[in-house]
C-alpha cells in the first residue's frame, strides 16, 4: 500500500543495563530484554502507519552498558530504517553513556517505575545528559510502583508510547518525501505562497514546484492509462448522483457536455495522482520520464483562477483523490489541498499521519449565534451547539468520508482507517453525496463540486498550521463536535451561501477562557480563512507530534495537565504555552 519511495520507518528499542558486570549486569539482563519485548510487542500489535502496514520493531541485539553497545546498536538501527528509539530500562544505567544521540530521530525513555533498582534515577540522569546535550526526549513514568517481574504495562505509560510513537512515525515519515505544488499562489491565499525553507527546516521534505501546463499536458497528449479512465468514468456512471444545477438555464451544460466535463474531472484525478506517486503503467505506454512521479506524500492544486477560468475545476478531483476509495476500490487517501493552500495541505498531512484517516479540507465560513439562527430560522440551538456553531464548507478537498456514513462498532457516524472501509461504507458514502454541476460566476470552465452534510455527533479536532513572520510556524487546535440541525433549519442556513458544497456544522469545545471563552472567539481568533478536520480529539498527539518538529501551539482547548512534550520544555519558565514557544525558538527547527 505504501507507493512512495523510500523504505517505512521502524521503531527502535533500546534496552539500556548497568554495565557493571560479577552479578550486577547479569542479573538484570532479562528483566531488561523482557521489558523490551513487552515494548515491541505492544506497539507493534496496536500501531499502524497510514498507508496501512503494520509497524515493525527493532530491540537491539544486546543489552546497552555502555558505548561500545551503543554504538552497535546504532549500526543495527541504520541497517534497519529505524526513524524513532525508545529506550527502555528497570535499572541505573551509565547516562550520557546510552543514550541516543541522532539529532534528527524522536527519543523517549521509558524508566521503570520500580523499588528493587532505581530505573527512574537512571531517567533523570538520562535526560539530563539529553537536554545538556541539546538533544530534546520525551520521560516516560509511570504513577504507581510496579513489582519486579511484573509483565504488565500499566495503562498511563500504554498511553504516553502510543501518543509517542504515533507521531514520532509521522515524523520520521515525511522525511525525505515532497510537496507537489502544482500551479502557484491562488487568488492571493497566503497559504499558497508555497515556502521551500519551511518545508526543507520543518519537515526533511523537498518541493516539486510543477506548472499546471504540465498537467494539462498529461491530459491532451495521453500520458495516462485510458483503460482505467473507462473504469472510472464506468464507476462515476454508476454512483454519481447529480446534483441541482443553479447556473441560469442559458449558462447550464446539456448532457453530453456535462459527460466531456465528468471525463475531464476524472482524469484529472488520475494524472495528478500519477504526478504524485507514479505510474508504472505510463512506461509500458512509453512514458519512462512520466512514469517516476515526483515521490509526493502531499500536494496542492492551484486551480483557481488560471485554470478554473477555462477548464473545468479541481473539486472532483481533489474530493476523490482526498478520499479513502476510488474507482479501484478502498486505498489510502492521497492528501491534495484546495487553491495550493500548502500550510493546510500540511496539516492534513499530519492528522492523516497520525490516523490514518481521510481528512476534511475546510473553508471555515461563518459563525451563527444562536440568536442569529434563532432570528433567520426560529430555531434555538441546543447541545452542543447550544453557544453557538461554525459553518465549515468547501468546494474540493472534502473527502467524501466527511458525510459520517460509515458507522464504528457502536453503530455511530465516523471516519475510518481506510484499512476499515467496506464496500458498504463506500456505497453509504457515494449515496449520500450529490455532484452539483460548478456555479459559473465562480468556476467559468464548469465542473462538478460534492454536496453533503456531515452527520452529527461526530468528535473532531479542527487544526491548522499559520506561518508568522518573527515568530515561524504556528499550530492551532480547537477540539469539538459536528452538529446535526433540523432539515429545513440547515437547509435556510446553508442556502444564504453556495449550497452545492459540502457542509459540517461545527461547535468547538470551550473552556471559557481565552480564545475558547466563547464560539465567536474561536472563529475570530483563527489564522487564515482555511481549516483541517480531523476525526477524533487528537489534539493531545497534535501537541506531542508539534513539539517534535519544534511548531509551537498558539491556541488549544485541551487539558495542559495531560500535555506530553520532551521533558526540557519544563526547563523553559512556569507557563505552559510560553515554555512552548521558548523551547521551540531555542532549539529551532529540527532539520535547520
């Protein structure tokens, strides 16, 4: 599943022992390697990476007492793509002396929360040989004391690997991929004024910098496999409904138009999907050059208006590319952002990497208060909307697992690992979407955007990366819920705007301070006009993985108590958002 070059990273486990040898070291080797398989073990049965393989562990071969061992371990790890280590020890162990010291890979230690051996004086010297170093690792303790041959991981430490270790694979994921940045800047979106810099700094990524003329290259001269475009015109045939065409009737394309356009959509589908990942298929047809791909583990698509004025646009395009099924069946989303907007493409990026979800690229619109909904429609929001709601929307990137179709094991509305879609969630979600011919005064080339309404109910976490001149990247993060209305309630509402795009009511989580002091707040204080959501309050693991690429978070609703950042933010002052922003200013971005 993973099409992208370069092997997937593996987790390294580092068990690290008292090098003192006549009784000491032997008598702790296999509590030691015990611990490690337990480690492995772990994550390895409930971890995935987003393309869909299960995770691999690498437990060094032998236990770690000093620097010969650590050096081999090194080796071993190199050998085997290992992209983030946790070491792991019951005991005191010889500090600067094991630990890790790649600049670039994540680093926690787990130190066992034990009587018999100070495992925990050995984290805190540990850490204090990191963080003198310059080297930033996550401390890892559990709360309560455990027996020496206990072969359980207690449920607070289950938690901090996981959220580790989930975003530490991001990390070392994206390393050495690249950004397609097909067009450039749309309609002036800063978002779009595409930052080589930032990518290379924070993320180890390159930018493919691509004009849509090579697109629509692709197109007119056939560089594409025409068999699958007749599968996926077949497909669309088959379970595209078509929308309400609002256009005025003399502006209205007649049948056999609106097939060239679908045609058009669909093979814009397939040919940047191809710019993205490669195609060995365009080398049997005689594209060698074509075939490679530029190894794109995220893209975006300028559209607007340099294309969009006289061909038909992107909405298609992206909604299916950004969706976790196609014509070929269930497959990983690929991540492409609306109007290039690269900053949001990114932070799509991360909420797929740490999910392995499809993503709903948003326009974050409008804020209604509930005496404006009152006013306009007589109804009084209530629940979780009861302070007020967002209207998230957009023409393209929604994918169209956003409609809430597929169903958890309770029965509710979620998003799916795309590793869990079945054909039946594929069809409740195609069911629920209509495909409304593009409004001309937006769109002069035609197409076809999604229309859909997200069920309610649904945990998101809204985010989005800002880029500020001083300052650097920012993350901003607003855990919350969609909301589902009344019919004709939605219905007056969304028709105030363009209702051919898809819909998600919104209503963050407050905490009554702050920028979440009230849902007008919220929406006041975001940075750009765009937005990420994400299925799930994943706002914890945003935080973890944000640290790890040194972004600081400049507004969130979450618990600061339950925060886990590398233990030398605590050395940054007594506020929480300052050490953040303090610590990732100091050690500056992770590849720089």
């Amino acid at each position: 599943m993973n099409k992208l070059i370069g092997a997937l990273p593996t987790i390294g486990i580092r068990p690290t022992i008292d090098g003192r040898r006549r009784g000491v070291r032997e008598s702790l080797e296999e509590q030691t390697m015990t611990m490690a398989r337990m480690t492995a073990d772990f994550l390895s049965e409930h971890l995935r990476h987003p393309s869909g393989e299960r995770v691999s562990c690498v437990i060094a071969d032998s236990t770690i007492g000093g620097m010969a061992e650590s050096a081999a371990c090194e080796e071993q790890f190199k050998a085997h793509n290992v992209g983030l280590t946790i070491t792991v020890t019951p005991c005191w162990c010889y500090g600067s002396e094991t630990i890790d010291m790649d600049p670039f890979r994540p680093k926690a230690i787990w130190g066992f929360n034990g009587t018999e051996r100070p495992g925990a004086v050995y984290l805190a010297a540990a850490l204090a040989g990191h963080n003198q170093k310059g080297l930033p690792a996550f401390s890892i303790y559990g709360q309560d004391v455990q027996d020496a041959d206990c072969k359980i991981i207690p449920q607070d430490v289950q938690d901090k690997l996981l959220r580790f270790a989930r975003a530490g694979l991001v990390v070392a994921t994206l390393r050495g991929k690249s950004y397609l940045s097909l067009g450039g800047v749309s309609m002036g979106i800063a978002g779009s004024i595409v930052d080589h810099t930032f990518f290379e700094e924070f993320f180890g990524m390159k930018v493919q910098a691509v004009d849509m003329t090579e697109l629509r290259r692709r197109m007119d001269k056939g560089i594409y496999d025409p068999q699958e475009l007749d599968l996926a015109m077949e497909w669309a045939g088959q379970h595209f409904n078509e929308g309400p065409d609002l256009n005025p009737q003399e502006r209205q394309c007649s049948p056999q138009q609106k097939k060239g356009v679908l045609r058009e959509s669909l093979l814009m589908a397939i040919c940047i999907r191809d710019m993205m990942q490669g195609n060995t298929k365009l080398a049997e047809l005689g594209f060698g050059e074509e075939a490679q791909g530029y190894n794109a583990i995220v893209g975006g698509f300028q559209g607007q208006r340099h294309w969009t004025d006289q061909y038909p646009n992107g909405d298609t395009a992206e909604t299916l590319l950004n969706s976790s099924f196609d014509w070929n069946g269930t497959r990983a989303p690929l991540i492409m952002g609306t109007e290039n907007d690269s900053l949001n493409a990114m932070t799509m990026l991360l909420g797929y990497g740490l999910t392995g979800t499809a993503q709903i690229f948003c326009d974050v619109r409008t804020y209604w208060s509930p005496d404006a909904v009152k006013r306009v429609t007589g109804h009084q929001l209530a629940g979780a909307a009861e302070h007020g709601i967002i209207h998230m929307i957009n023409s393209g990137s929604a994918a169209l697992d956003g409609t809430g179709q597929q169903k958890d094991a309770k029965g509710m509305p979620t998003i799916k690992p795309h590793w869990e879609v079945t054909p039946e969630d594929i069809k409740a979600c195609l069911g629920a979407t209509q495909w409304c011919p593009a409004i001309d005064e937006y769109f002069r080339g035609s197409g076809f955007s999604t229309r859909y309404l997200t069920k309610g109910g649904m945990p998101f976490t809204m985010s989005r990366i800002n880029l500020i001149k001083g300052i650097g990247p920012v993350l901003q993060i607003a855990e919350g819920w969609s909301v589902e209305l009344p019919n004709e309630v939605h219905n007056t509402l969304d028709d105030r705007t363009n209702s051919t795009w898809p819909t998600t009511w919104f209503a963050p989580r407050l905490t009554g301070k702050g920028p979440f002091r009230d849902v007008y707040s919220v929406m006041a204080n975001w940075g750009a006009n765009h937005g990420v959501l994400t299925i799930g309050h994943v706002g914890h693991e945003l935080v973890t993985l944000a640290a790890m690429l040194r972004i600081p978070v400049c507004m969130h609703n979450l618990d600061e108590a339950a925060l886990l950042r590398p233990s030398a933010w605590g050395a940054h002052g007594m506020d929480v958002e300052g050490q953040d922003y303090r610590a990732c200013q100091n050690y500056g971005p992770l590849y720089r």
